[in-house]
C-alpha cells in the first residue's frame, strides 16, 4: 500500500510540474503578442471640431520623424517679446511642443489639460529637465491672451521655476504654417460652427529641433512621456533605471507609444521557464531520494 501511495504521489506530482511547465511556456509566449495587441493600434482621440465633411479631410496629423523645426521662425512670447523658435532649442534640454488656439472651445483645453497632467506625474520639471513650446495656430490672437493662458495653466501646474520653461506663442499665419508643415499638423477652418476643426496631439522635439515622438489624444501616459523625453536627449536627462527601461522597450510610431521589446520579453519568459523546469527537477530529484531513504529505513 505504501509503495502504492508514493507511486501515485510521483505520478501526480510530475503531472502537476508538467502542466505548470506547460503553462508558464504557454504564458511567456503569448504574453509579447498581449503586449503588441495593447499598442498595435493608435489610440482614439476626440473628432475635431466642425460638422464638415469636406474640413473634416483636410485635419490629420501626420508624423514626421526625424524632420528638422525650422528654429529661425519668428513669433512674440506671453510678454509681447519677438522670439524665435531657436530661443528654446540648443540648451541641451528635449522639447514638448504643443499646437493649440487660446480660444478653442473645447478640443485645445483639453489638450492642455492633458498635458498638464502628464507633467505633474513626471519627476522633472519644465525649465529644468526640459522645455514645453505651446503655440497658437490662430493669426489673430496675440501677446494678452497666451499670457492668460500661461497663468491659468502655471497655477495648475505648480512648480518652482516652470514659468521659465512653458512657454505661450503666437504669430503671424507665415510663421504658423511653416511650423505646422514642419511637424505635419493639418488644420482647417470651418465656417459653419466658426471654429478651427484640428487634431490633437503632443510631439517631442530633441534639444536641436528633430521630432522624436508624437503622442495622440488628449490622454497622455507619463511613462511613455518621460521615456520619450529621456530618449530625445540621449540620455543627459533621466536616470540609469529610465536606460534600462529603454532597453526593454521601443517607440512605436504607429501607435504612439513605448511598447515592450518582444525579443526581450521572449527571452525573459524562456529564461523564466526553464528556471521553473529545473526546480521542478530537482524537486522531483529531491523526492525520489527521500522515498528511496525511508524505503532503505523501514526495511525490516
């Protein structure tokens, strides 16, 4: 009987080991395409404004990586000030730019918005790890209103010394399609609601102008914003964990977001199986000798 019982226990034990061997191999497989099925598509923002299926044609936001700013355009700050987009390039520093209009009623405050929460999560601080560029694609608003609009959106931020890194432009319609051809922000005008129909989306810069990233929606994830930050500088911001976090994973541009590496992840979940199959092993290994012990002990 007792050979009988240890026999069954073996039996059941190495059944059991198999199936979670099994499972585990099963799971690390599968799990890259978990991963790639969460970013495979862009995620969905608002409709723009406007009721016009002909405007609604000319709005997209096309992604233009690696295209050069043209940092000698000219526009004025929240002061009044004449600046140019250079004036906020070249510190060393990466670049979050935003293109919105002050008055938008709806789509641009959210954008903002979004963007302001992002930044909150971040344990870097516009003015010292990097500079935000928010630019009005209206000709006809000025200097008073991105001032408005730079208060209302310091208070909320609240942090020391941002008021020198988040910068409120506006400019002349020259200057302003320059720079959304440059980046691939389509807009257009839309008479029958009298409001901009445009896309909404944040766009990273590195510190001498080159688009890095874009991030879609008004919902932006503050890992993918601070890896892509970390990224565009080559590593003179962030820290050595934001390295190795980069390591393992990489810029989707189809999605606008920082998805797992699958080689990575394959290798981590093989290295992880084989670990459980060897302790299963010598578990079993283990067993067996204590069995074969107390066989030898209570033999009479």
């Amino acid at each position: 009987m007792r050979v009988f019982v240890r026999s069954n226990f073996k039996v059941g034990f190495a059944r059991r080991a198999a199936f979670a061997a099994g499972l585990l191999l099963l799971t690390a497989y599968c799990s890259p395409l978990t991963a790639f099925a969460q970013y495979a598509q862009p995620p969905v923002g608002p409709v723009p404004t406007g009721n016009s299926t002909e405007v609604l044609k000319k709005v997209d936001i096309e992604q233009r990586l690696g295209n050069q700013i043209p940092l000698d355009l000219k526009f004025r700050d929240e002061a009044g000030r004449e600046v140019r987009l250079a004036d906020y390039f070249g510190k060393g520093k990466p670049v979050a730019l935003t293109l919105v209009y002050y008055e938008c009623p709806m789509l641009c405050n959210q954008v903002l918005n979004g963007a302001v929460g992002a930044f909150q999560a971040l344990s870097f601080t516009a003015g010292k790890e990097f500079e935000v560029v928010t630019v009005s694609f209206d000709p006809r608003e000025g200097p008073e209103l991105a001032a408005r609009k730079k208060d209302s959106y310091l208070k909320r931020y609240r942090r020391d010394g941002a008021a020198e890194g988040w910068h409120f432009l506006t400019g002349d319609k020259a200057s302003i399609d320059a720079l959304a051809e440059a980046v691939g922000f389509r807009y257009a005008w839309d008479e029958q609601s009298q409001q901009f129909a445009h896309a909404s989306a944040v766009m990273v810069a590195t510190p001498k102008g080159r688009l890095s990233h874009y991030f879609y929606g008004i919902d932006y994830a503050p890992r993918d914003l601070r890896l892509a930050l970390v990224e565009a500088s080559e590593g003179k911001v962030g820290s050595p964990v934001d390295s190795l976090i980069l390591f393992c994973y990489h810029y989707d541009p189809a999605s606008g977001r920082f998805a797992p590496v699958m080689g990575v992840l394959r290798a981590a979940g093989v290295l992880t199986v084989f670990g459980v199959v060897g302790l299963v092993a010598y578990l079993m290994r283990k067993t067996r000798r204590r069995e074969e012990e107390l066989s030898v002990g209570g033999a009479p």
